[in-house]
C-alpha cells in the first residue's frame, strides 16, 4: 500500500472472505449483543475503507457481499461473479454406478446426499452431519462428503461409528466429481459465509438440487424451484428442508436446477468480463494521469 502510486497503473481489492462477520461476530455474538458487537467491529470496517480508498476498485463475487460492503461505506464495489465449467458440470454425467459405488453395496433404494467443500470450522459441516443424523431417524440415506482441511480429523470424529458418511477426500479428477453430483439426490451445504458458492453452482450445473442455509452466496445462488433453503445454523431446519428436497420430483428439480445454472458465467466468461474490467479501469487511470 505504500508503493506510490506513479510506480503503477491500477491496484485492486479483492474480497473473497469476510473474516470480520464470519469469525470475529460469530464469537463475539455469543457473548455481547450484535449491536454491541457491531460496535466492537467497527474499527476493523474502517480499516477496510482505508485499503479500499487506495485501490481503484473492490472485486467482490456475490451480490449480496457487495451490498453488505457498499453499506459499510466501501467506495467502488463492483460484482464480478466466478464462472462454472458448466460444459464439464452436466446431467449427463450421471451414472448408476457411480451411485451405486457411492451409496455402498446393499443401498440402492436409499437417498444419496453430498457435500463438497473445505473442511474448516467456518463452512459449518457440524450443521450438516447434525441434520444428517436427524434425518436417519426417519428415512435410509447415505452421506458423501467431498473435500479436505483443517477440520477433517475432527469432522470423521463426529461421525465415527456411522458407515453411513463417508469422506473420501479431496477429489482432484473434475470429470469424477461431476459424475457424483449428477448421480446423487441432492447437496446439502451448511455455510452461510459463502461470498460465492462454486459447490452450489457446480452442482445446479449437473443438474442436482440443493439444499443450503437462507444467507451468503449459497442462498443467493439457489433457485426455489431447484432449491429447499433453511434457517441457517439451524441442524433440524436443515434436516427438515433435506426431507422437502426429497419428497420432491427428482427429474423436475434436475431440470430446474439447469435452467438457473444457465444465468451463470462459464470459466471463460469470467475471465474475459474480469480482463474487461481491468481494462476499464486501466483506460480510466490513464485518462485521469496520462504522464503516469
């Protein structure tokens, strides 16, 4: 931030996790009232305005988180979603024995839920094994949880002795990932930080629908009529809105799912709107200093 501003063309701010509210109020809300919190954090919001003031724009991917930045007095926010390989992330990709080797031998008949993502403490896959367990009481369904982190040792801990979850880990093969969302009922998630949400959208792209909590970007990117949304935090809404998920149409909902995934960027189309926006500021700089 110190280097002056003759030595450059353009410096931007790139806000993609709200560390503020999704750490530091989620503790301090425990123990102090949110308006009291909100005044414990407003140093911190200025200081986001004092990096922001020095960069010609602030990249934010949902609209939501652009909002929330704009009303902390944030100057020159601008929406600049993330794309999806949506020509990777089809229906097309189900496959029976990708879902039977998911669900385990024996399980055919049962309900396949999944989860991707980061484990770490603030994507909240407590919430989701929680929901899971409710579940159980009243239906035969498996749950395949996706990714890696911080918190796995802590996560299969909570769900030791269950040979209902599973975690097979990071996967890094896209085409074998896709190929187990198209193939499963639906994705639950448990986060409501996300600035983006690439899980949720990846998954809609194949055409699975999803259930995910009533704030962040997983809320924003979720179509009702692909979607079940809950209270957030809140295990047995979770548990309630998986169980609406699956009472519904599963072909209509796949089909709904592809209709809303279409209104997102492709991978390509984010980087030519992103080099696009570069250049608009880029023009815009060298318009307001030609000598620099």
């Amino acid at each position: 931030m110190s280097v002056p501003r003759s030595r450059f063309g353009i410096r931007t701010f790139v806000w993609h996790a709200d560390f503020i509210d999704t750490y530091l109020r989620t503790a301090l809300e425990r123990r102090i009232s949110p308006d009291t919190a909100t005044l414990a954090l407003a140093p911190l919001w200025a200081a986001v305005r004092a990096i922001a003031d020095r960069c010609d724009a602030t990249f934010v991917a949902g609209r939501w988180m652009a909002e929330k930045l704009r009303a902390h007095g944030v100057p020159r926010v601008q929406h600049l979603p993330f794309g999806v390989e949506r020509n990777l992330f089809v229906p097309e990709a189900r496959s029976e024995a990708v879902r039977r080797a998911l669900l385990g031998p024996g399980r055919e008949r049962w309900a396949l839920l999944v989860g991707v993502g980061r484990f770490a403490i603030e994507k909240r896959w407590d919430v989701v094994l929680d929901a899971f367990a409710m579940l159980r009481e009243r239906r035969e369904a498996a749950l395949v949880l996706f990714g890696d982190g911080p918190e796995r040792g802590a996560l299969e801990a909570r769900a030791r002795g269950r040979d209902d979850v599973v975690f097979p880990g990071f996967e890094r093969d896209r085409a074998k990932l896709a190929s187990a969302l198209a193939s499963a009922d639906a994705l639950v998630h448990g986060c409501p930080f996300e600035t983006f949400g690439f899980a949720v959208a990846e998954a809609m792209s194949a055409g699975l629908p999803v259930v995910v909590p009533n704030a962040g970007g997983a809320s924003e990117l979720a179509d009702g009529a692909s979607a079940e949304r809950y209270a957030a935090l809140d295990p047995r809404a979770c548990a309630n809105a998986v169980e609406r998920v699956l009472e519904r149409d599963r072909a209509e909902l796949s089909r709904a799912a592809v209709r809303a995934a279409s209104g997102l960027l492709t991978v390509r189309e984010q980087f030519e709107r992103t080099f696009e926006a570069y250049g608009e500021l880029l023009e815009k700089r060298t318009r307001q200093a030609p000598s620099s």
